[in-house]
C-alpha cells in the first residue's frame, strides 16, 4: 500500500486519535485529513500535474503536516525548509529547486520570493483554512514519483536536494515499524503509542517519526528548538508527553541526560530508543539503560541519501564492553558493500567506503546531474543491477556481517547530529566582506565533534580588538548559513598556514587550536 493510503487508512481507524501534538494543541487525524484534503484541491488549482515540488516553510506547527500530506495528496513532493535557515539560503534553495510555490506556514523572511513563486498563506492550515483561488483535481504522488526533497549541505557552499520516491519512503517505513514492533511497542494497529519528534522537518531523521506515527495511527508528540533551549521547559514537555518511543540524535540524548530527572519515572511508557545521524557512544548507551532498565537501544546508520537509515542493531551489555558500538546490519531490501578506492569490494574486517545499495537509494540530486553522478552508481546485486551510493564513510563489516562505522573519507562532520561539509562553511565565510581565504577545523573530543573552530585572513587590519572583529565576521556569516553552522571560535590570522603543495595546513591550524 502507498504511503498516504496507510494514512488515510489510519485517519479512518483513528479518527478521533490525536495525530500530533505541539505546545499542548492537539491535532486529530480526521481534521488533519481533512484539512490534507483541501490543501490539496487548492494546490492542484495553482500548479500543472508535473510534479515540481512545493516549499514548505516553518516549524513544528501543525499546518507542517497538513501542508506536506496536502502536497503529495495533490502529486507534488514537498521540500521542508526550517524557519532556523537564513534568507540567503532559503532563497538559494528556491531558485535551485525551481519551485513555483511556497506554502508558509510562518511568515517568510524578506527577500527569498522572486517573480513566478506565488506563497499561500498557510498559518490557518490545520484549521482547514486555505487561502481563496482556484481548486482543481489532485492526483496523488505514487510508485515512483518523489516524494520528498530534503537539502543537505553540499560542499560547494550552496545545499543539494536529495529526492526521495515514495517507494523508497514506503519500505524505509516498513521497516522502521518492524523496529519498533519487535521491541515490543504497540504501533502495529494501536493508536497509543506515542512518538518523540525533535529534529526539526528539514532533517531526514524526523522523517523517522513523522511516517512511523501517522501511517500507524500512533501520536506523534513535536518539541520545537525554543523548548529544547530550556532545560526546564524541556523537563516538563517531556514529562507530559507520555512518549513511548524516542527518536533523536545521540547529542539530543546526551542533552536530556545532563537533567538527573531524566529517567523511566519521568517517561514511564518509554520502551524504544531509536538513534540515528552520529556515533552513539558506549558512554551515553550505557547511562541510558541505567535510567532506562526497561527500554531497548536500537543503533542505526545511514544518509539522506538513502532514506533515513538502512541499518539496525539493539545496543546490548556485550556491545558495551567495545569503546565503539556497531551500526547494525542492513534492513531488507538493503546490501552493503564495503570497496577500496578501485571500487572492489574489500573482504569482511578490512576498512573501505561504505556503498548502500537497494530499494531506499535516492533517485539523485534534484536539477543536479553532475553531483548525481559523482556520488550515484549501479551495482550488481544477486545478478540484479542495483541503485547504489556511495556514501563517503569509512567502514567495516566485521566477520558476522555487522557494519562498523570508521569515520569519513572528506571533510563532512556531525555537529550535534547536523551534517556539515566543512568547504560549505568555508565558502560562505569567503564570502563575508573583507575575507580574502578561510579555513575551518572540527575539534573533536574522545572523536565527537564539539566545535568548529574557523580561520579567516583579511584583506585589511581590522578596526578595534581581535574579538570585536571575530564577532562581526560572525554576524555576517549568519546571514548565509543556519546558526549551527556558524563556527564557535574565529580566529584572524595574518596569512592561513599553507603545506608544501600550497593547500590548508589543517594540521597546523588544529595544533594551534589547542
Ligand atoms: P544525514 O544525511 O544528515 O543523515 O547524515 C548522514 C551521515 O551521518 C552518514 O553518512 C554518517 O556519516 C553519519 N551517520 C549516520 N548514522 C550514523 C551512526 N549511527 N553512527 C555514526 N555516524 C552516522
């Protein structure tokens, strides 16, 4: 069955059920569906049937859900944009994806919006409203039409849009289900369970929670960044929520662990740890199971690229005993290969780039044939050639076919479970007024990213102290990239240290931030 006809199956079971609940308000399945509905109708009046995608814009409200199922409804897939993102690159992504329509649900930042893309108000949403204008006849995505597009950071300083089919979305959310079936939750036909949103709709990790809950008929329960800011907001947020299965990144984990009320008697109907997007230490899956006796670790791995996450393994005592925890292994449907820089396949315990091949690999970059083809492949799987991509990540499997995660082949990092290409960061500080080169390190302790810490060299002295000046470097970076981007530490050099082959002596620029 396709996605969205589990989840009109699940608002006719659930009617009444709440489908999401944000900052107290509870949204039910029937009014989501409905409100789906005429979103839909409105869309399909605006737009021809070819598919081109529609921007959403916002948060966690709501109207984010109605405005993502009312696109696909009307056969369209959408691109979540979070309200963290400053215009420069909001807008960025609006020329690239060549949209024509923009669904806001908070208002959009001046300056994002040219000729040709009308916005719909969408702040009354999930209350049913749309804005007045024509209505037509929606024919919804199916098979192998995109369904989402998700921007990640791409290296040459502007984000790409990985598109996702929605049969890929289809068997990513089968088995994601079956994850948390077998760790004996209740999702498979019973309304109660409860699901944790926190990354925000823009990261591929929500999508996790987002189709696992509504195609189940389950709730899911969204904290947004201000409660998250918070302590003990957050602490209360959770708390209430009765949230019976967790999906976050590990850091968010490490963040709720710094509370000691942080425990099963806070959320005593937790029974399922899901985890993907970094490197879950032993550290933080050992504290969990002591706060949590009753609740399950589940570890998994992969890239946007290939929908979520491909792989799964429950954290035990026996894998606590390591310093570095598996990934898992592959979910049906799903091969990995490991392959040495010729592209052979390498034999189990030796290290090589992790390929994914099978039924959840991207159909590529959208409007991007150059980047799809460096990083999209076909191989030969049981005789069958198979989409594949090639994920930039050193791995291994080991002697009983469990994937290890080694670290990366480039210069990508996890910063508090955010994707960054080192060079995005880079670029855009080249382009802040008066920096003529730039370089940027990651500082890691016990191999976890804490920081960035970055290095610009200036066409002129700058006025007043180093600090002053490091500030407004920083002010002017925040009008390219998100917050999290924005490097800690920025230090003004007189010349960025340079190897004997002329490139970034990243060595000496990591010796120096010590
Ligand atoms: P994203 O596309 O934002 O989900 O980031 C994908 C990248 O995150 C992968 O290519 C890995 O480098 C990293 N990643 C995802 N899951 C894990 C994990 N369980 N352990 C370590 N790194 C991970």
């Amino acid at each position: 069955m396709d996605v969205i006809d589990r989840i009109e199956a699940a608002a006719t079971r659930h009617g009444d059920g709440a489908a999401h609940v944000y900052r107290g308000d509870s949204l039910s399945y029937s009014r989501l569906w409905a409100a789906a509905t005429t979103l839909s109708l409105r869309i399909a009046g605006e737009l021809a049937d070819d598919g081109t995608p529609v921007v959403v814009y916002g948060h966690k409200e709501s109207a984010m859900l109605v405005a993502f199922l009312g696109t696909v409804r009307a056969g369209h897939p959408y691109i979540p944009i979070d309200v963290s993102w400053p215009a420069d690159r909001i807008a960025s992504v609006v020329a690239e994806s060549r949209t024509s329509l923009m669904v806001a649900i908070r208002p959009l930042p001046d300056g994002v919006v040219h000729d040709g893309v009308l916005v719909l108000d969408g702040s009354r949403l999930a209350e049913g409203a749309v804005p007045p204008g024509p209505m037509g006849d929606p024919h919804p995505v199916r098979g192998d039409d995109p369904y989402y597009v998700i921007y990640t950071s791409g290296s040459t300083g502007r984000p790409k849009g990985v598109q996702i089919t929605q049969s890929a979305l289809g068997s990513f959310v089968d088995w994601a289900t079956s994850l948390a079936r077998e760790a004996e939750m209740p999702t498979g036909e019973v309304a109660g369970s409860v699901w944790l949103n926190q990354a925000p709709f823009s990261f591929d990790l929500s999508v996790m929670d987002v189709y696992c809950a509504l195609t189940t008929g389950a709730t899911l329960h969204s904290v947004d960044a201000a409660t998250v800011a918070n302590a003990r907001v957050l602490h209360c947020e959770l708390g209430g929520s009765g949230v019976s299965v967790w999906v976050s990144t590990p850091s968010f984990a490490d963040l709720c662990l710094a509370d000691p009320g942080f425990t099963g008697d806070l959320l005593p109907r937790l029974g399922l740890f899901l985890f993907c997007g970094e490197t879950l230490s032993s550290t933080t899956a050992a504290a969990l199971r002591a706060r949590f006796p009753e609740a399950s670790i589940v570890n998994t791995y992969g890239p946007t690229e290939s929908t979520v996450a491909v792989t799964s393994v429950t954290i035990g005592p026996e894998h606590l005993r390591g310093s570095a925890l598996p990934v898992g292994r592959p979910k049906p449907g799903t091969t990995i290969l490991i392959r040495d820089e010729s592209g052979v396949s390498v034999p189990a315990s030796h290290q090589g780039e992790i390929v994914i091949a099978g039924d959840t690999v991207s159909i590529g970059y959208l409007h991007r044939p150059d980047l799809t083809e460096a990083a999209f492949t076909q191989v030969d799987v049981n005789g069958e050639p198979t989409p594949a991509y090639r994920t930039g990540d050193l791995g291994h499997l080991d002697q009983t076919g469990m994937l290890h995660f080694d670290g990366r082949l480039d210069g990508q990092i996890k910063l508090h479970g955010y994707r960054i290409e080192v060079e995005d960061v880079e670029t855009n500080l080249r382009r802040v007024s008066g920096v003529q080169q730039a370089a940027v390190v990651a500082i890691r302790r016990e191999g976890a990213v804490t920081h960035l810490h970055g290095f610009v060299q200036l066409s002129h002295v700058p006025e007043g102290s180093s600090l002053a000046a490091a500030a407004a470097l920083k002010r002017e970076l925040r009008a390219y990239v998100p917050e999290y981007m924005v490097p800690k530490l920025l230090t003004v050099l007189d010349r960025i240290p340079m190897t004997a082959n002329g490139k970034v002596d990243r060595h000496a620029l990591l010796a120096g931030s010590r």
